[in-house]
C-alpha cells in the first residue's frame, strides 16, 4: 500500500483541496487571504504535515435557523483544505466502501436528492409486494452530533481505518470538539460528518441483515423502515433503541414513532403520499410552504428598508423554487409565482 501520508500531503494534492474548497467562499476575507497567497499558504501547511507540527486553529461557533436551527462550528480554512485532502485521497474511500446502498447522505452521487428518490423507489418496491396498507418506523436521534460520545466515534473509525497516521489526525479532529465532558462533534467538519455516517453503520447493517429490513433508509440520523406487520416495526424499534443507548445515543421520542403508511412519511421537508395506484406524491411540507411566504413579505421589507436589494430578493426566490421542484409541485410554484409578483406590485 502506498504511503498515505505522503499523499494527503503532496503538494498537488493539498492545492488541488485548496480549490475545491474555496468554491462559493472567496467573499469570504479569510479565505481570500489564504487564496491570494495560495502557494505560499499550502506550502506553509504542507511543511507543518511533513514536520509534524501541524495544529488545528480554534473554531469559530454560529448558529444557522434554515431549514431549523442548529449550532454550526465551522472549521477555519486552513484546517478545510487539509481534511479536504485526507478525505479526498484516502478517508473516504476506506470508510464508505463498507456502506449499504441506502445509507443516503453526503457521499459522492448522494445526497438529499438521492435519498427523496430511494424513498420513491422503496414505497413503490413495499406496494408491488404489499398494497397500500402497512406501517412505517420512523426514528430520529437526539442532537445526534452534539450527544456523539467520542470513544464511539473513535472506535467507529478504528474497525475501518488502517492507516495510523490518518487514524491519529481523525481522532485529534475528534478530540478538538471536547467542552471536558468528551462528547458531542462539530456539524461543519468534512471529517465529523464522515464520522457520524460510520457512527451507525453496524446498526444499518443489522437491520439490513439480520432483522431482513428490506424497505430500509437512513439519511444521516433520519432513520425509515416500512413494512405490513406493526408489531415487526416495534421489535426493529427496541433494537435501535438498545443500540443508540449501547453508542452512548438516545432517541428522540417526539419524532421517534410508528404510523400508517397512508398517513404519509415526511422526509427532508417534503410529504410523501403513497397512492391506492401506487403512485407516490412528494409535496412539500405545508407548514414551510407558509413559512417561506412570511419570509417573501421580510424580504420584500427589507427591500424597501434598503437592507436588501431586490435582486437578492428574486435569488432567494428562484432558489427556493429549485428546492420546491424536486417534489410534485407545478401547482404550487405556479400560485407562488402570481403570489410573489403580486407582492412586488401591490
């Protein structure tokens, strides 16, 4: 096996992170510091690998309320282009090579598209076998990166990751989140977000493989199985529970249930309705539906406050109307449509 350290170290390699990494960010005066000086800037951070003095910078903590809210720590750049690198060159492929298909976030060809889409493919897959009736699992972690214990995530790593060195700089990332308490990991880290899709990893295998959940689908720490027999959902449901507490994790109870499947599933802000043909509907959630047009009518204050400018506005608009049409929402977007004109006019 070739020498990983010099790999995630060599210089192309960290330039090559570099870019990748400032796309979308150079208004940023960080990283356009860092950027401008991109030569100079790699090679200081290629030096520090090799010596072995290389140290991560203090995070920087903000808290984010689209689509809720959540504590972001976010990584200085820096610290991004050489976990990019790690990442790209090694950790990665060692760690999703033992996935399961369905294991649907932050992977290449993956993502919230991709699992919008499998969840279609496993409804339709659950009527040809079974109707329209049955019953859908449903869980959902408690502050599933803040509660992470970091012996977990470390022993996660260690089942899959070979190499020492890489071993060494995943678990100092690790044990830079610690408050004292040694628990809970940064959600704005490449690094910790790989980490928490291996964190439940055993678990997706387990009811893949031994309780045969075969209309199975996890997106980070939203969990789906369906199936026609309640009480084998309420088994399934003892075993998560007993793992997530075997991790040092806790459902949520509010968001963990069993329900019918005509009730609909929702997932990733849209509602997904299995029809008595067998057809499956994606609708977004009603209860964003409205609160993106209270957002509309903020902006459009703002706007006449000369806070915003209404070319930030309209951005804003057909952003959200790129998220609205991966669902079944023609109808929709045309009443948003006349909706959002009337704002402007009125």
């Amino acid at each position: 096996m070739e020498n990983v350290k010099a790999t995630v170290c060599d210089f192309d390699n960290l330039y090559k992170a570099m870019n990748k990494c400032k796309k979308g960010v150079t208004w940023k005066d960080s990283v356009s510091r860092y950027v401008n000086n991109g030569l100079v800037s790699v090679l200081k951070l290629q030096k520090s690998l090799e010596q072995e003095n290389y140290k991560i910078d203090e995070y920087y903590n903000f808290t984010i309320h689209e689509p809720k809210k959540r504590e972001i720590v976010s990584t200085k750049f820096k610290d991004r282009v050489f976990q990019r690198s790690l990442c790209d060159n090694y950790l990665y492929h060692q760690v999703v090579k033992g996935f399961i298909y369905d294991n649907g976030a932050c992977q290449i060809n993956k993502g919230t598209s991709f699992a919008r889409d499998r969840l279609k493919v496993l409804m339709r897959r659950y009527y040809r076998k079974n109707g329209n009736e049955g019953y859908v699992l449903k869980c959902d972690f408690k502050d599933y990166f803040g509660s992470t214990p970091h012996t977990t995530a470390k022993s996660a790593l260690q089942k899959t990751v070979d190499d020492k060195w890489s071993l060494g700089h995943a678990y100092d990332i690790i044990n830079s989140y610690d408050n004292g308490d040694e628990i809970g990991l940064g959600l704005g880290s490449q690094i910790t977000q790989l980490v928490q899709l291996l964190v439940l990893n055993d678990l997706d295998h387990y009811l893949k493989e031994n309780l045969s959940c075969k209309y199975y689908l996890r997106y980070m720490d939203d969990l789906i199985i369906i199936h026609n027999d309640k009480e084998y959902l309420k088994k399934c449901l003892k075993e998560v529970d007993s793992a997530s507490q075997s991790l040092g994790l806790s459902l949520n109870r509010k968001k963990t249930q069993i329900f019918k499947i005509s009730q609909g599933i929702n997932f990733l802000g849209f509602k997904f309705n299995l029809s008595f043909s067998g057809s499956v509907y994606c609708l977004l959630l009603k209860e964003n539906v409205k609160k993106r047009r209270r957002k509309f009518y903020k902006y459009k204050n703002l706007v006449l406050e000369g806070k915003m400018t209404k070319e930030k506005a309209d951005e804003c608009y057909e952003s959200w109307k790129a998220h609205a049409e991966n669902g079944d929402s023609y109808n929709l977007i045309s009443k948003m449509n006349i909706n959002y004109k009337e704002l402007w006019e009125s």
